[in-house]
DNA sequence: AATTTGACCAGTA
DNA sequence: CTACTGGCCAAAT
C-alpha cells in the first residue's frame, strides 16, 4: 500500500537518531516529497495529541529553530534538543551535531 | 471559487 | 550579513 504524505513523513522523523537533526528540506526529501519543505512544517504543527515522534529534532536550513524566540514552543524545543546534548551558538545549532543524512 | 497562509528552501544580488 | 524571488501545495479564509 502506499502512504500518504503524512505516514511518510512521520516514517522519516521518527528514524531521526536521538542527539541528531535534521532539516525541514531533508525530511521532506527523504520522505519522498522532494522541495516540499512547508508540507512538513505544515504537517508537524498539526501532530496528534500525545504523539511520540521527535519533532524537535526538525530545525530549519539556517540551523535555527522555526520559531518566534520568545515563544514557549521555541524554548520547549531549545530544551528537549539541548537535553539530547546538541549545543547551540547563540540561536544556531553547533555544525558538530547538525546534519542527519538519513543513516544511523 | 479565489486568495492567503505557513514550524520552508535555494538561488541571486 | 540582509533582501527579494520563485518554487511548493494543502488548508484555512
């Protein structure tokens, strides 16, 4: 059977390696749905209710978070990412630990 | 039915 | 570094 978007894209985050990121872009790709970045974003911010899947672990291609800096959802992200020992550069994630090519 | 919006991106200037 | 462009497309207006 095929999946439809969102079955593929939580398949692609839900393979993120703890301690690891990735890109909006590289989810989407490996996801099968080349260049369409948003359709995950889009798809993240409407997660099920107690969904386990590490969203945190999706950052932007400028390495930041995509969200506002005062916002509560910035900070939880900031939290769970540096709890799973990515550092950040001021709002920038550290280039040691960005990078998830899809192999664990 | 038409238009705008959005947890985005890569290229160009 | 910033600013703007076109690409993308389902969902919400």
């Amino acid at each position: 059977m095929i999946l439809n978007r969102h079955q593929q894209i939580w398949l692609v985050v839900s393979k993120i390696p703890h301690g690891h990121v990735a890109t909006y872009g590289q989810v989407a790709e490996l996801a099968g749905l080349p260049r369409q970045a948003r359709a995950v974003g889009s798809i993240l911010s409407q997660l099920p209710r107690g969904s386990d899947l590490p969203w945190h672990r999706v950052i932007n291609s400028r390495g930041e978070l995509s969200f506002p800096l005062d916002s509560n959802k910035y900070q939880e992200q900031k939290s769970r990412l540096e709890q799973e020992g990515i550092q950040f550069t001021g709002e920038k994630i550290s280039l040691t630990t960005y990078g998830w090519n899809g192999v664990d």
